[in-house]
C-alpha cells in the first residue's frame, strides 16, 4: 500500500528531495500528476490554493508546503541522519530549505522564465532576475568556501532539497565560466547530484559547457501553413442525436467566473480621467466585494532595498510579469522613504475571493505578502485610498515614510 501521493508536475524541483527521500526510507509515493492553473476536484480538495507539492497519506494526512512535506517523509525513518544530530543542526537545516526555497528559486525562475516563453519577457527584467540570482547565490558560495555541505561533516536533506532547487541553474545557465567563478557551489553540487539518494530519483546530469539560455526574446511558435482550400462540400442535415461541440478551455482560470456586474474596465477608465479623490468615492459606492476582493501586498525584503529607483524598477518589473492577469487586477502599488531606508507596499483589486489565480502568473508573487481587506473596515478603505492617492505617507513598525514613487497596474 502507498504511503502516500504526491501532486506534483513532472520535474518540479520542490518536489526532488520528497521523491529521493521517500525512496531512500522505503516508502512508495503515488504521484499524481497535475497542472496548477487546471486543477482536478481531488486536487483542490487537498489543496484550495491548487500548489504544488500537495502531500495526501494513506491515513487522509494532508500537508502542503515543500518544506513541510519533506521533513514529513523523512523523519518516517526513526534512524535518520538526515535531518542533522542535535537541534541547532536542525534548525540550520530548515535554515538553508528555507533560504533556497524564498530566495534562490523564485529568482531562477524570474530569470529563465521569460527565455522560455513562460512568462512575459522583459529585457530589464531579466536582467535584475540574473543579478538577484548571483547575490542570493554568492552567500551560498561563502558559505562553502569552508563546508563540505550546508550543515555539518554530512550529507542533509537540506543538501538534497537544496540542491533540486538550484538545478535550475546548473540545467539552462552555469556554464563553464560560471563554475570556475563560483568553484564551492559547483563542487558541492556536483556531490550532492552523484549521491545514490539524489541519482535514484533524478536523470544523470550533463554539465554545461556554455549557457543554454540568453537574455533573448524567445522565438515565436511557427504558426502551420493553411491547408489549401478544398471545394465545398455540400452540408450534411444535422442529425438531432448529434452533441454541440465543447466551449474553448478558458485560458486563465478566472475567465471561468460568470461574467461581472460591474466590469474592471470601467473603473480603470475612471480611475485614470477622473481626480483620484471623485475616482475613490466612485469605486466604494459602485464596487461588488461579492464579484471582487481587495488585497495589501507588502514586500517581503525591505531590508535588502537600497535605491528607491530601483525598487521602483522592482515593481515595474512585477507588473510586466502580471501582463496574463491584466484584464483581472487593478492597483497600485509604491515606494515610500529614501535611499537605503525604504518599504514596498501596494493595494490591489482583483477578480474573485483569492489572490492565487491572478498573482501566481509572476513567478515572483511569492516575494510579496498578500492580505485580504474587509471594505467595511474603516482602516483597510483608508489604507486603499493611501495607496491609490500617493498624497499621504505610511507608517511601518511605529516609523514614517513618505511616498517616493509609484506605480499603477491598470
């Protein structure tokens, strides 16, 4: 009997040190393959959010978030040295899971999603994606210049989960150039890779000799030639036990909600010929918050901000990743303080109850956090008109900060 399923995708990296350590402590796994933005009733009973890994035991045990799942399946072996010997290797193993799941895979995935068509591209933004990946990677190589693996004299789940997540890398960029420049990351993935617990699960790995990906716009699919014309045929009488053919799969999972009272559109059209103050009353006496919901985003990373142009260039570079959810959001979000003593925060409203459809389209959605506003509320409305009026400073952890410089996603 299985221990469990795993729904996943083929070749997901938050899903590698699940299967490898399920296989090492002897424990079948039945994965489930899925498609996030298409999910199955089973897999969104398991999941509301449809995320990828979702863990389902044999016993109903349901668990969500990689790094849960994985210190889940490996501790089932009592005997373990995976998950270190005493309790500071424990927390330094979290530790680095941590750091490679919230800082070194959403940048990867900012940078080569765009060459691969994934994901709108952006020169620029992929770009600041490549100098992002080199600073959260550069600690890593420090951190190495002296360790063997990231804790302790042995191998880890951190190391396995770790190194599953930076295979990105090492699949569409790390050349030859880039691993004689970063010799302690390449040795240590290179070791990891060829461990029996790693291999067992994961193809044999090609190094690359050169990048495989570069800042270019991909290519356009070649869209097929028309097939000549024929004559035409005489129409055949429909015959009454005939089906109608099926509707066109939507391609965006909101386009699924039945047609809104009060079309987004409209209020953009307001919002940008009319003063923001008329716009404001306009939206709170004509908005449906059973149709739409509003959303605080605040960035998770205000402490690494340095320039406010760059942040600025941040949120941009946010924005244009949002382009497949467009015609379902509206907001604004800014940059408040100075150089060097900044925060990023923004309001938007969004097509139905859940952020998740409209903003995981940004493989950088997951730099921001997310919280629903009540439009009853007195504090959340003026938080709204805060962010949408640029007239008003905010105030983070007991100090103020004046607006800097914004953006609006319309």
């Amino acid at each position: 009997m299985a221990f469990g399923k795993l729904y996943s995708y083929p070749g997901n990296p938050r899903s590698t040190a699940i299967r490898a350590v399920a296989k090492a402590n002897n424990l079948e796994l039945e994965e489930v393959e899925v498609t996030p933005s298409q999910p199955t009733e089973d897999f969104k009973k398991a999941n509301p959010l449809a995320k990828v890994p979702t863990f389902v035991g044999a016993d109903g045990y349901v668990l969500t978030e990689c790094i849960a799942i994985a210190v889940y399946v490996a501790s089932q072996n009592e005997k373990t040295t995976l998950l270190g010997k005493t309790k500071q290797d424990y927390a330094s193993i979290l530790k680095w899971m941590s750091y490679f799941n919230s800082e070194v895979l959403p940048k990867l995935g900012a940078w080569f999603r765009p060459l691969l068509g994934k994901d709108p591209y952006d020169k620029k933004a992929v770009e600041a994606a490549e100098k992002a990946t080199a600073q959260v990677v550069a600690v890593v190589e420090a951190h190495l210049r002296d360790n063997t693996y990231l804790v302790g004299e042995r191998l880890s789940l951190a190391d396995v989960f770790a190194a599953g997540h930076i295979s990105r890398g090492f699949e569409y960029f790390f050349g030859k150039e880039w691993r004689a420049a970063n010799p302690n990351v390449s040795r240590w993935f290179e070791t990891v890779v060829n461990q029996p617990i790693y291999s067992a699960v994961v193809p044999e790995f090609a190094f690359l000799d050169a990048p495989k990906l570069t800042n270019v716009a991909p290519k356009k699919p070649e869209q097929p030639k028309p097939a000549p014309k024929e004559a035409p045929k005489p129409a055949a009488k429909p015959a009454q036990e005939e089906e109608a053919a099926p509707p066109p799969k939507p391609k965006h999972p909101l386009d699924l909600l039945p047609r809104a009272t009060v079309p987004l559109d409209e209020y953009k059209r307001i919002y940008s010929n009319k003063d923001t103050p008329e716009a404001l009353k306009w939206f709170w006496d004509n908005w449906n918050f059973e149709e739409y919901s509003i959303w605080r985003l605040d960035y998770k990373y205000n402490d690494e901000l340095t320039m406010t142009f760059m942040s600025s260039n941040l949120i941009g570079g946010f924005n244009n990743r949002l382009e497949a959810s467009r015609k379902h959001i509206f907001g604004c979000a800014s940059v408040y303080g100075q150089n060097n003593d900044s925060v990023i925060q923004g309001a938007f409203v969004i097509r139905g109850q859940e952020y998740l459809p409209a903003f995981d389209v940004a493989p950088d959605f997951e730099s921001y956090q997310f919280t629903k506003l009540d439009p009853t509320k007195p504090e959340d409305r003026e938080f709204v008109e805060v962010q949408w009026s640029w007239d008003r400073p905010v105030v983070v952890n007991g100090k103020e900060y004046p607006h800097a410089s914004g953006k609006v996603f319309k």
